[in-house]
C-alpha cells in the first residue's frame, strides 16, 4: 500500500539551444514501528483543511477524531469520529462515524515520505499517514489518495 503513494516526475524540454528540466521524485516506504503508540499525534493534509487526531494505545487501539471539508471552495467542516479503529504492523483500519449518522471505511499505512526536486538532492523525509478512498473532487479531478503528514 505505500508504494501506490510512490510518484516520479522527469521532464526534459529544449527550445532555441536552451534545455529546460522539471525533476521530482517521491518515495514512499512503511513506517513500522515497535510500540504502536508511537503513531499518535496530529495529522493534516496540507492546504486541503481534512485533519486527524490519533491516540494510539500499545496494544494498538485506536481513538480518534478529526475534520473532512464539506466543499472544498468552502471552510464548510464536517466531524467524525474513528470507530472500531486499529493500528496493525504500520496498517489503520477504522470506520469514520459522522455527526449524521453515515460511516466510512478507512485504511491507511504509516509511511516516510522522501521528497527529492533533482536527481542529486538526498531528498527530505517526513513522516505521516497515507490513506487511499473517495475524497470528492477538486477542479474535475477525482481525489483517491491523501497524505496526512504528522503535526507534532
């Protein structure tokens, strides 16, 4: 599951005698961690407003809550809760329970994140959660993956 979050980028473009390159490289490799409580914290998904807070027990019980944007033209928000959650091996299983009643399955893996923007750059990690499913639409393109990167 960490590798769908994976994505390279190598652009090459020569106009009049002058070469243009574009490069950026993610990888994405599982965070597992020996005491699951190590995954607790705050999570964001930067400029996008969908945020997550874990607290993970060392047996790896999970509770959590956390804020989805209604429209994403809008700082409309909507809560949920995080029922029947689990951490397992780096892996969360969970349903999010909104206000309304309706549910949603989640499943995510813990990852490091290394961005590198050349083939020489060693690159920047940071640590987060990555999280497939149906996040709605923005400017016509279907958002299927989201990235929350740890707060604190």
């Amino acid at each position: 599951m960490a590798a769908s979050f994976n994505k390279s980028k190598h652009l090459s473009k020569e106009k009049r005698g002058i070469r243009k390159e574009k490069f950026l490289e993610i990888t994405s490799t599982p965070a597992i961690k020996a005491d699951p409580s190590a995954y607790s914290g705050d999570y964001r998904v930067e400029g996008m407003g969908f945020s997550l807070d874990l607290r993970v027990a060392p047996d790896g019980t999970v509770e959590g809550t956390g804020y989805d944007p209604v429209e994403f033209e809008s700082n409309v928000m909507r809560q949920y809760t995080l029922t029947n959650a689990r951490v397992q091996g780096g892996l969360l299983s969970a349903t999010k329970t909104y206000a309304n009643g309706t549910t949603q399955t989640v499943e995510g893996v813990f990852i490091d994140r290394t961005t590198k923007t050349s083939p020489t750059d060693p690159g920047s990690t940071v640590f987060g959660l990555g999280i497939s499913g149906n996040f709605g639409h923005i400017s016509g393109i279907t958002l299927t993956k989201l990235f929350y990167q740890r707060a604190r």
